[in-house]
C-alpha cells in the first residue's frame, strides 16, 4: 500500500461561502463537505412499515389498500390501483387498531360494511386476495359471519371467507352464479379470536378444475392453511372485494388488502408479518441499505460467532426514519456506524472490535503536543437502566469496585434497546456498566506529525473508528511504570496545509473490550485469555527495583497458577508490570520468577493480572 492510492475523505459538497477581502482583488470560496450522514439527517422521513414495504413489491399486484389512514381520515384509498374502498353503515374506526408491529395503526369495522372494486385485468388461470384482521377475544359475535367476501368472474362468482366468533374456527365457501352453493371447506379450527392474521384465498384454474388454498399466517408464527378442488368449474378475474359484508362486526381490525394476478408462497411474508423480529442487528443494516439503495460496509460479519448470540438478535422494527433505523442496530449490536472513506456508510460491528491486534503503533516519541492524560468522571456510569423497547426493564449497579457506587456515588444512566428478548436487558446493563467503570487515565486525543514522522503515514491512512491504536515506550518518556498504552479510537481528524500534516485520535481506553477467550488445552498464552482472579494478593515483603523474585500472599480465593504452559503472563506489581515466567507453591505465599522489575515495591502492596481480560456482552 502506497499513500497515493489510499483515501482520506470522500463527501459531498455542502457549503459554498463566497469570501471578499475588501481593498484587494482577491476573490475566494470556502467550501465545506460531509459525507453521508449529514443528508441522511436532513429531512428524513419515517420508512413505510415492513408489511407495506414487503406487499407493495410482490409480483402481479392489481390493488392494494395499505389502510394505515390517521384517526382523522376519512377515506381508504389505494396504493395500487385506481378505485378508493368504499363503506356503508357509518365509517371504520380509523387508526383504531395496534395489534400489528408490521404496520401502522389500522381501522377496526365498526359495523361499517366495507367494498373495494377492482380494475379491470386480463384473466392468468391464477389469482390471490389477501387481506390482514385483528380478531378480538371474546368476539363481536359468537356465530359464524362473513368477514371477507370476494367476487370473480366465471362459474364459481363468490368466496366467503367466514369465521366463528365462538373458538375462531375458518370456514370457506364457494357459490356459482346464482348464489348457489357450491362447495366448501368445512370449519377449519384456525383459532383466530385474539390474534392478528393475515388471510390468503389462493384460486388456480387447473384445467377444467379450480384448486384453491386457504391460508392463514399469524403473527410470530407458522403458515397454516387447507386446500382443495372444485370440479368442473372455473373462474376468471377478481371483480370485487367485500369486507365485512352484512356490516355486523365492530371491533375486528383490517387492512393491507391485496389482489395479485398469480399467487405467490405466502410464507415468504413471514419476516415482513413479524417485523422482521429476531434479525440480526448487522442482517437489519444490510437489508435496510439494500432498501433504501445506500451503501453499507459491515467489518465483523465473517467472525466465527457473529451475530449467534440472543443479545445481537433485534426486536420489532418500528417505523422510523432510516438513521434511526440503523443507529438501533448499532446500540443493539454496541459497534459504530461512521461515514466511510467511500460514498457510503462503515459499520464495524463490536465482533471487529474485539480482541484485536493494533492497526497502528506509535511510538511516544512521535506524538504531537500537547499529550494531556485526563483523570476525571466524564464516563463514569455505575448504575444502567437497559429498557427493551416496548418489554422489560433491568437494572445493574456496580456497587463494591473501584468505581463503584460506594465509593464514588452514583453515576446513573438509561438507555433503551429495541432488542428480541427481555433477558438481555440485564446482559446489556451490566455491560454498559462495565464500559463505564474502567479505571485510569482517559486519553481524549493523541495527535502525530506525520511529516516528522512519514514511517506511520500508510499505517495511519488504515485508522478509523472502532479499531485499535497503541502507544509504546511511555515509560521512558514519562517516567512512570506503564510503558503501552492501547486505545479504541472513536474518530479521526486531518489537519493539512502546505506544510503541515497532523492526524488527531480521538480515543477511549481498549481494556472493556478485553474479551476472554478459552485457553486451548496445552501452549496457550495469547494475550486475550481468560485467567481467574486471586482475591486481595499483595506482596509479602517489599522488594528493589531489579528484584526477579518476589513472594506473594493471597489470604482468600484460589491460588495462582503453577502449571508451566500457563506462562508467561504479565502482572501488575504496586502499579508496575512484571512478567512471570514461572510461580512456585500451591499454598500462599507463593513465589513468582519475573523478569527485572523496573521499580520498587513496598510490603503489601498489590498484584493482579495486567489488563485482565473480561466478559463480553
């Protein structure tokens, strides 16, 4: 990789200000670019709901009537098609009816008899009227009543689609041209009463024959359905669809009527029924920028376990605009969305975040002041509230750490998650709260002249948000005893002139994102293992700077390891790290083998492991 064949920044132009220097000649233009996101943020509208967006694209629509009208409104005009569905015997309630994650409110009948006309479209040998309902427990009506009637051409002219308000039972039944009855499918124990389904009529003109399918999908869960034949009959066009034909139903929700010249598997409107509940976050990111033609890069998607866990699966998708749409699935998923160095959008998924190997090194010496370490409370939460969007709510507190409510008070937050299931609001609290109790200096910025040092340019062109920076040798520089310093950078800044390129992190701490990893059975001693913590050890006798052995007293809890393919490791020793190459003793005190410990240590200060590795979320 060369700097030439790198970017730095793709946007669009924003700002033109015309600059005029008075009493001289000069004419300028200053011009100012962002990318994406600022015109995502202007002016967005909330998305169509995901049964809308899902039925307005199936094949061979003829009408359509969404029916996601205000309370206010008045008519139910369509989305598809040329004709408004009209009704008798007072209006539907309109936006009466919430039963629906995957669409907006919708009317209930009301006692309104309700009739969509259908144009006129050439005969295929295939048809199919859908239509959504929200059927209450108990029912408007114990008997058994028309809830959808629909009109064809042909031999068989009607289809009555029934159900009993009693148990919820389906019946279907077909009439010739003379209201003669001609067939049907018996009662079908579907058990709608409290619940919200969406119907299908299936008709196929199979020679001289019609074969039909009823169909039922609820929501959250299977297709169900029956099928059969009607001899020597046939049918041509749908002319008309009645809903709620005798007018007797009050409280029984409908819309997203459909008539389609083919039939499709309805089961394939399972994700849209459902909201698309249980996505995964990164899957919703993809899907929704392949909706709405936006370019999307997700890093983390290919790691093994991407995505498997129950906290990355997503709730009900509400209807909202896009970035909000997608800065769900980033607190969902706890990875960043930036603008890319492209024309699109960079999701980094914490998978890529993870246990990483740093994008760039920098040597302390190459850093630009002012280098200004920060102790203060800024990010310190102790106390989360995690609220599941319309579900349960956890609470976690850290009340005995460093950073604990007992010893600093309480620094509270909330925040909701729309996320699939109630039992991760506590997984997501405690780990918003881990990332909040993170002890040592805040590192806000760190900044790198790179025309003094053009070794870390190509490197440096690689660092975007959510990856990984270090910063080595600060030991001889500062004079203390923590010589790397490894940061998660959350943004990146340029500053270039003609003679002049400085590039500013800005950087939070990389230990939350630590996370442990089973050792494999013998010779494994990678940086990101889990390893068990030995309760209050501290140094049985103070030792000189130099020292390679040191005696160590743990009083509770279980003692450090012995086994000789567990080392080395690094500890931390009164605050300066040591390496231990070997410990000897299975009762305490034990002894530590270490290599030369660079400064001195006092009777009973403390040992721990240096930058223990964590659970992740």
């Amino acid at each position: 990789m060369t700097i030439d064949d790198v970017g730095i920044f793709q946007g669009y132009a924003n700002g033109f200000t015309p600059l005029h220097i008075l009493g001289r000649g000069d004419k300028k233009v200053q011009v100012s670019a962002s990318g994406i996101l600022r015109r995502l943020l202007q002016g967005s509208p909330v998305l169509s709901s995901s049964l809308r967006r899902g039925l307005v694209d199936e094949p061979g629509v003829i009408g359509y009537w969404p029916c996601e009208d205000s309370k206010n409104s008045s008519r139910l005009d369509p989305l598809v098609g040329s004709q408004s569905i009209s009704f008798t015997g007072g209006p539907p309630r309109f936006g009466a009816n919430t039963v629906f994650d995957a669409s907006t409110a919708l009317p209930e009948f009301g006692g309104a008899a309700c009739v969509a006309p259908i144009d006129a479209y050439p005969a295929t040998g295939a048809s199919s009227v859908r239509c959504l309902f929200g059927f209450p427990d108990p029912a408007d009506d114990a008997g058994e009543v028309v809830v959808m009637r629909v009109y064809t051409t042909g031999t068989i002219r009607r289809w009555d689609v029934a159900y009993r308000g009693s148990d919820g039972a389906v019946r279907l039944t077909a009439y010739n041209a003379f209201d003669e009855f001609v067939a049907s499918s018996g009662l079908i124990a579907f058990g709608v009463n409290g619940s919200g389904r969406f119907f299908s009529l299936e008709m196929t003109q199979t020679g001289s024959d019609i074969a039909w399918v009823l169909r039922t999908i609820a929501q959250y869960s299977n297709l169900g359905g029956i099928a059969g034949t009607i001899p020597v009959h046939n049918f041509g066009t749908v002319t008309a669809v009645h809903l709620n034909p005798n007018a007797t139903l009050k409280t029984v929700g409908f819309g997203h009527l459909i008539v389609q010249d083919t039939v499709t598997p309805q089961q394939t409107l399972q994700d849209e029924l459902d909201a698309h509940n249980g996505e995964q976050a990164f899957v919703r990111m993809n899907r929704l920028a392949a909706e709405n033609n936006l370019d999307i890069t997700i890093f983390g998607d290919g790691i093994p376990g991407s995505g498997s866990r129950p906290v990355d699966r997503m709730g009900p998708q509400p209807l909202s605009t896009l970035v909000d749409l997608l800065r769900e699935c980033e607190t969902v998923d706890q990875g960043v969305l930036h603008d890319g160095i492209g024309d699109g959008l960079v999701m980094r998924l914490k998978y890529a975040r993870e246990n990483r190997s740093p994008a760039l090194v920098i040597p302390a010496t190459s850093l630009a002041q002012p280098f200004a370490p920060v102790d203060d409370d800024q990010r310190t939460r102790n106390r989360v509230e995690a609220k599941r969007s319309a579900g349960t709510t956890a609470v976690y507190e850290d009340s005995d750490g460093p950073l604990g409510t007992n010893a600093v008070g309480i620094y509270d937050s909330s925040v909701t998650i729309n996320a699939q299931f109630d039992s991760s609001m506590q997984l997501f609290a405690g780990w918003l709260v881990s990332l909040g109790t993170v002890t040592g200096y805040r590192y806000p910025s760190l900044s790198v002249d790179l025309r003094a040092s053009p070794e870390l340019a190509a490197a440096w062109l690689g660092v975007v948000p959510g990856r990984r920076v270090d910063v080595t040798g600060l030991s001889d520089l500062l004079g203390g005893p923590v010589d790397t310093l490894s940061v998660l950078v959350e943004g990146v800044e340029q500053s270039i002139t003609d003679g002049q390129w400085v590039g500013t992190l800005k950087c939070s701490l990389y230990d939350p994102w630590r996370i442990g990893v089973v050792a494999e059975e013998t010779g494994d001693t990678g940086e990101y293992l889990l390893r068990p913590l030995s309760d209050g050890s501290t140094l049985v006798t103070g030792v000189s700077a130099g020292a390679t052995s040191i005696s160590v007293s743990t009083p509770s809890g279980p003692r450090w390891t012995t086994r000789a393919d567990d080392f080395p490791f690094i500890i931390e020793v009164g605050g300066a790290t040591a390496t231990v190459t070997g410990i000897t003793g299975t009762s305490s005190p034990q002894t530590f083998t270490i290599n030369s410990l660079e400064y001195s240590a006092s009777s009973g200060a403390e040992v721990t492991l240096h930058r223990p590795t964590r659970l992740g979320l």
